[in-house]
C-alpha cells in the first residue's frame, strides 16, 4: 500500500507525483465503519453472565451481579430492561477512592449505594436513565450497589447502614 494524501496542496500530487491508489481512502473508510458498527453492536448484546452473590439490607435480600473486571465496571447495567425483584448489581472497585458513577446507555432509573469496605453505606444518589450527569461517593468506597430507583428509601436504608455479604476487601 502506498502513502495517501489529504488534499492537492499536500503529500504526493502538490509534488507532481503519483496519488494513493484509486478507491483506497474510500475502502479505508469503509471499514473503520464497519469495525466501529461492530463495536456498537457488541456493546449493546447482553453481558456475560456475571457472578451473583447474596447480600442483605437488614431484613432484606439482595441478588447481585458482581461487576469487578474493567469492562464490567465500565458496563455495568448499560442496555439493561428491566431488574428482578431484590436484584441489583455490586460494584467491586477494589481500588478505594471517590468513585462516580453515570448513567451513559442505561435504560432503567437506578438508585446507587456507595458502601465502605465494611459495607457501610455513605451516601445514596438516584440517577435518571441515559444521562452523563455524576454521581459521586461522598468518601472514598470500594463498591457500590445499583438497584430500581428509589429501592433503599422505600425500605428505609440510608446513609449509615449497612451492607451485609460483601466479597472480603481491606480497609
């Protein structure tokens, strides 16, 4: 493949020689769209089974997935429909800082709990679907659990409880 210019003021035609092969940028073009719709599509098919561990609220039961690797952290319930009843997804960030969450390609409304290594909540933030606004851990936190909007408040779990189940971490 021979170099390609971008226009007649540049590269090899402004010099009177030879231009790229005829169709090439059309091609190249072609396929970047190709590989990018690819991209997109992959995306959007359903997440690998993800682990599911039990947590409790209290009284309650939570069946959560558990988001650990990048990708899964950088997905979490993107395209997602709907959530079972007592299902949620934890965030196991292992790293313990103040970490924000949004709402990019997510189809439902969610309420995140950022919880302490020991489970403990410190805030909880509702976050409206498909939106980039930020949603942050008032404290440095090592998880955060993701269930249908407004399911802490309806069960009376603020800031200060705790979660019970969470996969061992270090303060």
């Amino acid at each position: 493949m021979r170099p390609f210019s971008v226009g007649p003021l540049f590269g090899p035609e402004a010099r009177g020689q030879a231009g790229p092969e005829p169709g090439l940028l059309k091609r190249l073009l072609g396929s970047l769209l190709l590989q990018l719709g690819l991209l997109g599509v992959a995306w959007a098919q359903p997440q690998a089974t993800l682990p599911v561990t039990q947590l409790s609220a209290g009284l309650y039961v939570i069946h959560a997935e558990v988001a650990s690797t990048p990708a899964q952290l950088q997905r979490g319930l993107m395209f997602r429909e709907s959530l079972g009843p007592q299902h949620g997804m934890l965030f196991h960030f292992g790293q313990r800082t103040r970490h924000c969450m949004w709402m990019l390609n997510t189809l439902i409304p969610l309420s995140v709990a950022f919880l302490r290594y020991d489970g403990t909540i410190t805030n909880i933030e509702d976050m409206a679907p498909h939106t980039r606004n930020g949603h942050c851990a008032t404290e440095p936190v090592q998880f955060a659990l993701e269930m249908e909007q407004g399911w802490f408040e309806q069960r009376g779990i603020e800031a200060g409880d705790r979660i019970r189940g969470l996969p061992p971490t270090t303060p």
